[in-house]
C-alpha cells in the first residue's frame, strides 16, 4: 500500500481546493452577523503566543451548556476562522459553541498540541456553566479523543464532559511514522504510541465515532479501530467524505447534531 495516498485526502475529493476558501467566506459572514447581534466573543485568549485563543457563540438565551468544536487540517493547516459558521447547529438549542486555534506542526509537535487543547478547555469551561460536550473533524477527532485520557482534563472539567464525538478521526498514530508527512510530524515510535487514542483506557462518558463511507479506506480503518476499542457509538454517514462529512453540525434538526446533544 502507498501510505501517501491512502492518507492523502483532498487528492481524492472532487473540488477539494474549493471547500477552504468556501469555508472562510462562510464563516467570516457568520461571525459578522454573530457580532451584529452581540453574541460573539472573538479572540479570546487561553495562553501565550498569537493562535492561543478561541471564539464563543451564544445563543439568545441562556446556554444550556458548551459545545467545543476542535477543528483538523492534519495538525499543519487552518485555525479557528475557517469553522465558524458550524456553530449554527447547536446554537439551534441553545447552547454555546466554543471554537480554539492551537499551534501548528512543524514549529510544535502533536504531543505540544494535545497539551494545549487541554489548557483550552479548561479555559473555555470558565467562559459557560453546565454541561459540556466535545466534537472534533480529523486531526480535531483525535485531539477530542485524547481529552478522554484520564490525566488531561482537571477533575472538575472532565465531570462536566456528557458526551464527544470524533468525526473521521485518526486513532492510532503509528501509520504516519511512514508518511512524508512525518518530516513535519517528526513522530517517533514512543510518541506515536502515547498519543494514539486507542491506547487509552475506555472513557467513562459516552463516545460517538462518526466517519463518512466515502471517505479513504485507511480513515475508515481508523474510525473502526477507535470505536472497537473504546466500545463506542459507530456511525458510518453515507455519501459522505472527509471534507463535507461535517456538514451535519450546521443543521439543528441533523442525526450529528441531534446526537451530539442528546445522547
């Protein structure tokens, strides 16, 4: 098998180079009309450096609870202003959506990452009372997934998480020790190994492993490999791939967002 191409997405999306710029101009339009009606925060800082910060989005009424969204781009690409507008489906029930940047590989390495999505959430917890739920796309799944790990949420965060979701979700590491990729992932054996999810204990809270049925074979793999070794929810979207996989977040009334906010 050519690990390069099997984990090589946009390669095999149609108008894959399209979904980025479309996804910015969507989001910076929901952030303005977010900001007109006073219920965005931008910019919220979470600790030091230029992409330590997060956007929250409120609803009209008082939060039921918050929804951290953790974005992908294989841990080298995007931040926070590409998402935006995927808040649309959970502010539909009234609850907040947060939504952090982190640092980007090759300046950081993903064990870096997964430290500082942490200090996030503890952040963005003080930001909304009650409930908590984590979604994350790609490299975001696997970065929600990490958060289950007994030791990286503060006792008090981790008693609020109800439920994650990690859609098209890499699981274990230790593939991408092989790819080209990793000149920028700089991944060992050890690391990849520690920051593989399905090495984890089984979470306590609820899991839902959502993957698209078009999506590469290998990101089908992973999505299987989570879910039997967590004994997790397992949702196969149909017709759907790795980039528009997602789009379930941006309707109130779609199967993701219903079960994401209700399970």
């Amino acid at each position: 098998m050519d690990l390069d191409d099997a984990y090589d997405n946009a390669g095999h999306i149609a108008g894959s180079d399209d979904y980025p710029p479309r996804w910015a101009a969507e989001a910076e339009a929901f952030r303005q009309q977010m900001g007109v009606i006073g219920r965005a925060r931008l910019g919220l800082m979470y600790g030091h450096g230029t992409r330590a910060a997060f956007d929250l989005f409120l609803p009209d009424l008082t939060p039921k609870g918050l929804l951290i969204f953790v974005h992908g781009g294989y841990w080298r690409r995007f931040d926070r202003s590409l998402w935006s507008h995927f808040a649309t489906g959970a502010l539909g029930h009234e609850w907040a959506v947060a939504m952090p940047s982190y640092d980007l590989m090759p300046r950081v390495r993903i064990s870096h990452i997964t430290r500082q999505v942490a200090q996030a959430i503890g952040v963005i917890a003080q930001e909304v009372t009650g409930p908590i739920r984590l979604v994350g796309h790609s490299a975001g799944g696997h970065l929600v997934a990490r958060m289950l790990a007994p030791e990286m949420l503060a006792a008090d965060v981790a008693g609020r998480i109800e439920h994650a979701m990690a859609i098209s979700a890499v699981s274990d590491l230790r593939p991408l020790c092989d790819l080209a990729m990793n000149a920028d992932f700089r991944l060992d054996a050890a690391e990849a190994h520690a920051e593989s999810p399905i090495f984890q204990p089984r979470p306590e809270v609820p899991v839902t492993v959502w993957v698209g049925a078009e999506e590469r074979p290998v990101f089908l793999d992973q999505s299987r490999w989570l879910a039997e070794a967590w004994r997790a929810g397992h949702i196969i979207d149909e017709g759907k791939h790795h980039f528009d996989v997602i789009d379930g977040l941006l309707d109130p009334d779609s199967a993701m967002v219903r079960r994401l906010l209700t399970l």
